[in-house]
C-alpha cells in the first residue's frame, strides 16, 4: 500500500488540481491513497469532503484553517464532526503566525487533541516555521500527533531530525527534502515516524517514490516510510 500524505485539491489563482486530475496522477504512478488538503491560500474544506465522498478508497482528507480569523475554530471542528475530515493542515508562513505562538495557536492544538486528529504544519526553513518551533509544540502538547512537513528542507533538515528524535509525537514528512535527508531520517528517528508526500500538484509523485526507493536499501522500512507509517499515524492499520 503506498501512501502519499502531501496533496493540494482545489484552485488558487495559478493553480489547481481536482480530485480526478489527482486520481489519474495516482494512477500513473502506482499510489493507491493519498492525503488531501486545499490550497491554503484559499481553504475550501466542503470540496475537500466532496472529494474524499466521490473518491473514498482513494483520498483522506485533511482540513485547513487560519488561526487569525475568527470561526477557525468553530470551522475546524465542524470539519472534522459534520465532513468527516481527519487532520488539520496549518501553513504558518501563509497566514503570517509563528507555529510556536501560544497565544494563537494553542487552542488549536487543545482543539485538536480532543478531537483526536494529527496536525501537518509547514515546516520548511522560515522563521515561522523553524524546527525548534515545531518542537516548542509536540513538548507542550504530548498527546498530539504533529508532522513537520518538508522536515525543515533544505538548511534545517538536521535540526528537524534531532527535534524529531527528541519527541515521540513528531513527524516528519520527507516531502521535497533530499534524498540524504530521507536517509538520515530513517536512520536517527524510528522509521515509523517519516512519512513520504509529494506535494501535488507542485511536483510529482513518481519523483518523491523514487527518492525513497534510493535513499532506503531495507525493502521492510521503505514499505513503512511509502505507506504503512500514515496508515498507522491515521488509525488505519
């Protein structure tokens, strides 16, 4: 079962991908499920559920709020108890906060934790979204899965490694990060913790597979990293 935990459906202006233009991409590539989330420049969590209710062998869909305006809360939750959704996808670069801000962000994660969903952050070099940040979060809240997509590509990957070590709740999501990075990662954090994503439509899952199938030698734990370990992060395993 492969599993690709890092897709945009939906429009922004330069972009857009549909559940359909999604599936033939899977199908192209051999990617039986894929983690969605909208664009979050313009987040659209009905078209997200849509999407999973046409394709649900397919798809796994993700929320997207921002945390700055008012109702994000009230939003997330009715995606996950009304559309079924099954994590929270945050951008803190987007939406101009620091995933770290407590004032802001903590009842996010409090909301989270009680509706028992994991959290995909971006997490690629930025001051926002730096990997001591991500690990300033899993700290505070223990009981929260949190991926730290990209795993702070490119001149932090090493840093969030170290943080994922550190703290059991935190993933990485290996999506654009190289190729030695992924390496790295299976090597220094348990192999169930890192997660292969793509991305799409911004890049191409045949790209990140083949990525993964040079940077891991052990066929065991590439199975795990391209597939079983979001099944199991999901409660799907």
């Amino acid at each position: 079962m492969i599993v690709d935990f890092h897709n945009h459906v939906g429009i922004r202006v330069g972009k857009q991908q549909t559940g359909e233009d999604l599936v033939k991409a899977m199908d192209r590539a051999g990617v039986d499920k894929a983690v969605i989330f909208p664009f979050v420049e313009n987040p659209d969590n009905d078209y997200i559920a849509q999407t999973v209710k046409k394709f649900p062998e397919r798809m796994i869909g993700f929320a997207c709020i921002n945390p700055w305006l008012p109702g994000a809360l009230d939003e997330l939750q009715r995606s996950v108890k009304q559309l079924g959704l099954k994590g929270l996808k945050l951008h803190p670069l987007l939406h101009g906060y620091a995933i770290d801000n407590h004032e802001l962000v903590d009842a996010v994660f409090e909301t989270c934790e009680k509706l028992n969903i994991p959290i995909i952050a971006h997490g690629a070099e930025s001051l926002f979204t730096m990997p001591h940040a991500f690990e300033e979060m899993a700290r505070t809240f223990p009981g929260v899965r949190l991926i730290m997509a990209h795993a702070g590509f490119m001149y932090s990957s090493d840093q969030a490694i170290r943080a994922a070590k550190r703290n059991k709740n935190l993933y990485l999501d290996m999506t654009a990060a190289t190729a030695w990075d992924v390496t790295h990662a299976v090597e220094e954090v348990e192999p169930t913790r890192v997660l292969m994503g793509s991305d799409t439509p911004f890049m191409y899952h045949e790209v990140e597979m083949k990525k993964v199938e040079m940077a891991i030698s052990d066929p065991k734990v590439r199975k795990m990293v391209m597939g079983e370990n979001a099944l199991r992060l999901l409660d799907m395993l």
